[in-house]
C-alpha cells in the first residue's frame, strides 16, 4: 500500500462526531474513494474534537457527491 503523504490530501469534512464519520468514511471506501481521518484518537473521544475527513485530490469531486448524498443535501 502506497503511503499516505505520497498524496495531495484534501479535506472534504470535518465532524464532531467520530461514529458519523467512520460511517462516512466507510461509506468512501465502499465507493473505492481512499480516505484519511485526521486528528482522530484511538484511545479518547473528546467531546467536541473536530475529525477531518480527508481524501485524495483527484477524488474529491466523487466524494461530495457520495457525502452530499449520504448527507441528504
């Protein structure tokens, strides 16, 4: 697997809600959209922590229109 600062990063959202997020995510990769969580924590959840939901420039337009959907926008 190629690593992750081989790529132009782009941040598409950004959540308070970890669950929300993976679910997002998951939702990406499905799509077969690479994703990256940003400022995540494996060990504590804090209570208004902003996750940035990042993924590869040249994908960023087919993710929107996956989150958008996802969304309900």
């Amino acid at each position: 697997m190629e690593a992750y600062h081989e790529y132009q990063w782009v941040t598409v959202r950004t959540y308070t809600d970890r669950i929300f997020a993976d679910l997002i995510a998951n939702e990406l990769k499905t799509h077969g959209v690479e994703t990256y969580l940003a400022n995540t924590s494996n060990v504590l959840i804090i209570p208004g922590d902003r996750i940035e939901l990042k993924v590869k420039e040249s994908d960023v337009d087919f993710a929107l229109e996956i989150i958008e959907e996802q969304e309900g926008l």
